[in-house]
C-alpha cells in the first residue's frame, strides 16, 4: 500500500534544530548547572495537562516508580493493577518493594473495572494503578471512591493516553499523580527515552526532586551530594526533552488532524460482522494510541472455542493484504512468570488466572491491534485502504469459518510456554 502515512514519528527540521540546539550547548546531562531543556519541558507538559507541577524523568517506567515511592507506597503494601497492561505496570510495583493485586477489566473498555478492583483491595492496599490503556481514560470517579473509601492514592497510569480527557479534563489530573511515557512509538515521543510525572501536590513534587537524583536536595548553589532518602538516578536526558518538547508544539494539531481519518475508518469497520471496534463512553475522549479490535465468534456462527483460531486466520489473511495487525498482548499480565500467584504449580497459576480473569483472557486470545506507528497524522489515506482491506477480507466469511474450523491456533497458555 502506497498512500501517505505510517511513518511516526515525524521528525521536522525544528526537531533536528532543537537537539543540535542542546548538542551545542555542551549541557548534555540534567544534572549540568544551567541546563533548562527539562525544566522548560515540565512547565509546558503542566500547562498541558493542567497540573501544577510536572518532573521530568528517564522513562514512563521510571515516572511509575517514583510517583509509587513518593506516595509513600513501600515493603508490605499493595497496588492494585489491571490484568490486561504492559508489563512495566507491574515491574514499577515491586520495584518499589510493594506486591501487584491483579484485577480484570472491562470488556468494552478494556479498563480497569471498579468492581473487579473493589473484590481484591484489603488492609495492605497502599494504591490504586488504573492504567488508559490504548488512550481511553479508565472509569476515574468510580475509581476515586474506591480510594477515597481506602483512604489511598490514586496513581494513573497514562503511557499510551497523552491528551486524552474525561469530563474536560485530560489525564494526568484526574488521580493524585499521573505517569506519562515519552518513546518514539509515543503520542509524544522523544529520541530515546522519558517519561513525565504530574501532580498538585507540593509535598509529592518536592519528594520527585529528590527521588529522580540520589534522593538529593535541588542546589542553590554548588551541588552537595547530600542524600536525604534512598533513591537512584533517573534524570530525564536534556536531548530528549529538547526534542519532546518540540514535537509538543505540534500535539494538538497532530490530535487534531489525526481524529477525522481514524474515525472514518472505525466507521467502515464497525458495519462488519463479528467485529467491534473500540468503544469510548460518554464524558471521555479517545488519545488513539493503539486500536484493539475484538473479534465476536458467535457473530460468525463459530462456537466460542474458535477464538483463537479466527484471531490466527484473520491475522494471516489481513497481514497478507498489508494490514499490520497484531496480537500486542499474548497474555494477561498475571500469567507471566515474573506475577503469578507464588506456591502454585504451572497448571494450577494458569488456571487461576483463567477463572479470575476471564474479561483479559477474551481479549487476549480474540482480538487483533494496530499500533502507534501506523496512525500518524496523515493516515487517513492509509486506513481507507486498510478498511478496503478488511471489506475485502470479510467477503470470504465461509472460507474463514471453514479455516477456524480446521485449523488450530496456540492460545495464552501456550504462547506463555513457546515465550
């Protein structure tokens, strides 16, 4: 497919100036006396998400990290976590010496859902850690109750969500901190790797400082040295914000310009049988980090035990017509070795997770995603030829039953063991 689009990130000459800007200068490190690339970043990310403060750090995993330590979550806590997220979500938990609570989520959304989060907080539960999975904000007010009746704090997990809103306001301030990525693959990318974290509180933001620097005061003179807490260095590079900050100029009107040809092809989509397309309730704004596709057997005539096997063909042939679907995901987050329930054999951990998650394991196992890299600005032309694609495709509907029928395809399970 030839049409404009599927290039990201688009990379101006102002972006080149920007990083040649800080290469010039000579202050490659955060750390350089007179360095204002991150610094001048944090101030235009507040503005934009409408927070008072915004610290600047290495990487979204880095900003999860930190906003769990500067909430004060720790050894013998608890954080309730999505079962359908990248697993950095989960790393960030025990890097801060606390243990993931899983929780499944909505199947429309794909969110966290409150009531399943509501099942698993107890005494130990130090926070909350919804997650906008794909750029849709998860159900805030339902989760703020939930912790204000826990008396914890609600850290936001907005990776994949830059820009997006719920009720006018955008993420990043609906929960006590909110946690930004900057990637390439990123709505706001970088050159490497950042990540932002946002909050009103004071007393946090000045825990951040320190957290991002060896737990070190913010000099007013000549650095000491000095450590008041525990801490590593996760020190934003002045490059990245140098050039993060100048995609930043062009956010909204990327946003902008993007909307119309996604829509368009969401709409062309959502008339075909057997497939939804992503939901977005009312109050909520969609950041279109990735489209999740989920696929509806029962649609089709195919029994539910064909999922998978419907994933498998549809991928192939889609792939085949240069559609660049894929998995994302292969597994709910639970089932990874690294989470499970310790104490329990393989098969016993798996099928755990399959009774408690069954909304995660659905989506897994029957659903096809395009990603980041293949919805830049111009794409609209580019997704009408993937809907031509998917039209095409869905006018063989008895040959892809008789192929789901006939063919096997690994589930969860079975990808965790090849993985």
């Amino acid at each position: 497919m030839d049409a404009a689009g599927g290039t990201w990130p688009v990379i101006t000459a102002a972006d080149e100036e920007a990083v040649l800007r800080v290469l010039r200068s000579g202050k490659l490190n955060a750390a350089t006396p007179g360095e204002a690339e991150v610094g001048q970043l944090e101030a235009a990310w507040a503005s934009a998400t409408g927070t008072r403060h915004c610290v600047g750090v290495a990487s979204g995993t880095a900003a999860l990290h930190l906003a769990l330590r500067g909430c004060g979550v720790g050894p013998g806590d608890e954080v309730v976590v999505p079962a359908l997220t990248m697993n950095a979500t989960a790393h960030a938990v025990y890097a801060a010496g606390a243990t993931a609570v899983f929780a499944d989520v909505e199947p429309d959304t794909y969110n966290l859902d409150p009531q399943s989060a509501a099942a698993v907080v107890g005494p130990r539960t130090g926070a909350l850690l919804p997650v906008h999975l794909h750029g849709l904000p998860a159900d805030m007010p339902a989760l703020a109750l939930l912790a204000g009746r826990l008396g914890v704090p609600v850290v936001e997990d907005a990776a994949q969500a830059h820009g997006a809103e719920l009720e006018g306001r955008r993420v990043g301030a609906l929960g006590d901190v909110g946690c930004f990525s900057l990637h390439p693959h990123k709505n706001l990318p970088t050159c490497g790797e950042g990540g932002l974290i946002t909050t009103d509180d004071d007393d946090l933001y000045d825990q951040l400082v320190r957290l991002r620097n060896f737990g070190e005061l913010v000099p007013s003179g000549a650095r000491t040295y000095i450590a008041h807490r525990v801490a590593l260095n996760a020190r934003m590079a002045p490059a990245a914000a140098a050039f993060a900050r100048s995609q930043l100029a062009r956010f909204d009107a990327n946003a902008r310009q993007r909307e119309p040809g996604i829509r368009s092809f969401l709409d062309r989509l959502a008339w075909l049988p057997g497939l939804r397309v992503p939901q977005i309730p009312a109050g909520r704004t969609h950041a279109w980090h990735i489209l999740r596709l989920m696929l509806q057997p029962e649609e089709l005539g195919l029994a539910p035990e064909y999922r998978t096997s419907l994933r498998a063909v549809l991928h192939r042939l889609l792939r085949a017509e240069g559609v660049p679907v894929s998995q994302y995901q292969v597994a709910p987050l639970p089932a990874h070795p690294a989470f499970r329930q310790p104490g329990l054999s393989e098969a016993a951990a798996l099928d755990d997770v399959a009774d408690r998650f069954p909304v995660a394991v659905a989506v897994v196992d029957g659903s096809l995603c395009l990603q980041r890299r293949h919805l830049d600005p111009a794409a609209g032309p580019l997704l009408q030829q993937y809907a031509d694609a998917f039209e095409k495709t869905w006018q063989h509907l008895d040959v892809i039953r008789h192929m789901a029928r006939s063919h096997s395809a690994p589930g969860w399970r079975e990808l965790l063991r090849r993985g």
